[in-house]
C-alpha cells in the first residue's frame, strides 16, 4: 500500500514558527508565512460507509465518486444531499481505481498501479476510451486548461486535456521542502487543493509555482471521537469537492459514515 511520509509533519511543526510572523513577506520559501486554515462544517451528509473513496467532484447537481481496492473498486452518482449511491459500474478486479476528473462529457477514472485512466461517457458511464501514462496515479483535477496529476510523489505532473499527454511536472513545496504523498485534487481558480495521505492535513497549493499557500487541519474536527475509534489505519480522510454555487466544499474519507459541507476559515 502506499507509504506514509513524515514530510509533511515535520513542516507542520515548523509552520508554527512561521505563523508568528504572518504579517512578514520574504522571497525566501523558508520565510514566506503559510496560513493555518479549518474546516467550519455547515451541514453533515450520509457516506456510504462501504466506499473507499479515491476521488470526488461535483457536476450539475450530482456528486461523482471513484473508489478503490482491488475486486472492489467503482464508478458511482452520489447524491450530494442524501449520500444515496444513485448508479454504479464495477471495475474489472485487476484494476484499484483512484483519482478522478471530468472534461466535458466525459469522465476520467485512473487507477493506481496499472497506467491505464479509462475515459467514461458521463451521462451513461460506458467506457468510451481509454489512456496510458508511466508510474502510478493517485489525484486528478482540472481547471479547464490543464488536467493536474499526483502520483504519491512532491510532483504535479500537466497533462493535455484531450490526449492525457505530460506536459509539465512541477515541485510542491512547504516552506521550501518537498511535500510527499500527495494525493486526491482539486482545482479551484487559482489554486489546487491536495489531500496528503495518511494525514488529517489538506493543502491549499498555489499552482503557478508549487508553493503551499495555505494548510488545512482537519484533525478532531469532522467525525465524532467515536466514529474515528472505529476507523482503521487505511481510513483516512480523502476526496475534496468544490460547489462555485456556494463556495463551499464537500470532503470525506475511506469508507467513512459521513461527507460534510465545509468552508476553509482561518484557525483562531
């Protein structure tokens, strides 16, 4: 399975250095102030407990669902309101899905270890194509321009909206330091929100450059102390969906009981 980083942990402890001086600006990366940011939930909303979700997005209304682990990865239409799964295909057993993206009419399933990203019809979810890429696929969104990729790695690889094809692979930092396992996307305007594996952090990432703008403690604020005792080590939080209707957004995690509507507010 994927590998937790110490990483990011490590640049959280230094951020509270940082934060001391927000009202500083530097050219330097190590000096440049990074805002501490948590979710203010809005409203709680049924997850099927049985999906390990790997990515997630809005589109007209629906919620659309990638989930994973071998023999047990699919497709879904969620209902954003209720949780109810409202159609779902099975990916072959040979396939661990995970991220996923919609261009146009079309969605974009990757899985992880095999290079493949099968390209659906989004309204009858028949595959209708699909594309090859090297190394693994974790995280996929785009702003309309560009798709974005995680692998597991510091790197966002661009990628062509119509071929799949690399365009650009690029560092993501944390006050100058590579932040490992990056996982589940999603672009909004300006900026690409990454989950980390194994974390309870989300990364608020600027993507001309790389460079975290903004970290994302979602810890002890989203399930009750109860339901995260239930949890095992695999179910962590995961999947970030953006509604431009109400500026909010919509997060979950491995096989958790519940999705919430969140704002991101700065953390007193």
């Amino acid at each position: 399975m994927k590998r937790f980083s110490f990483v990011l942990v490590a640049s959280i402890v230094f951020l509270g250095v940082v934060l001391g001086s927000a009202g500083a600006q530097s050219d330097n990366p190590l000096e440049t102030p990074v805002k501490l940011l948590v979710p203010e939930v809005i409203a709680v909303v049924d997850h099927d407990p049985a999906a390990f979700t790997q990515g997630v997005l809005l589109y007209d209304g629906s919620l659309y669902e990638s989930t994973g682990r071998y023999g047990e990865s699919t497709l879904r239409e969620v209902d954003p309101a209720t949780g109810e799964v409202l159609r779902s295909i099975d990916i072959p057993e040979e396939y661990f899905a995970e991220g996923l993206e919609r261009v146009d009419d079309t969605l974009i399933q990757l899985t992880w270890k095999a290079g493949v990203a099968f390209v659906y019809d989004l309204a009858t979810f028949e595959q209708v194509d699909t594309f090859e890429y090297e190394g693994e696929g974790w995280g996929l969104c785009s702003d309309g321009e560009y798709l974005y990729m995680s692998n597991g790695s510091p790197f966002l690889e661009l990628r062509d909206l119509e071929t799949f094809e690399l365009v650009f692979s690029g560092l993501v930092t944390l006050q100058g330091r590579p932040v490992q396992n990056i996982n589940e996307l999603e672009c909004v305007g300006d900026y690409v929100y990454a989950n980390v594996w194994m974390t309870d952090y989300i990364l608020q990432i600027d993507k001309t450059n790389g460079v975290v703008v903004a970290v994302i403690d979602t810890t002890g604020a989203l399930l009750s102390e109860e339901e995260a005792a239930t949890l095992g080590e695999q179910q962590v939080l995961n999947g970030i969906a953006y509604n431009p209707d109400s500026d909010t957004f919509l997060i979950t995690g491995k096989q958790w009981p519940k999705m919430f509507e969140v704002r991101f507010v700065e953390s007193e």
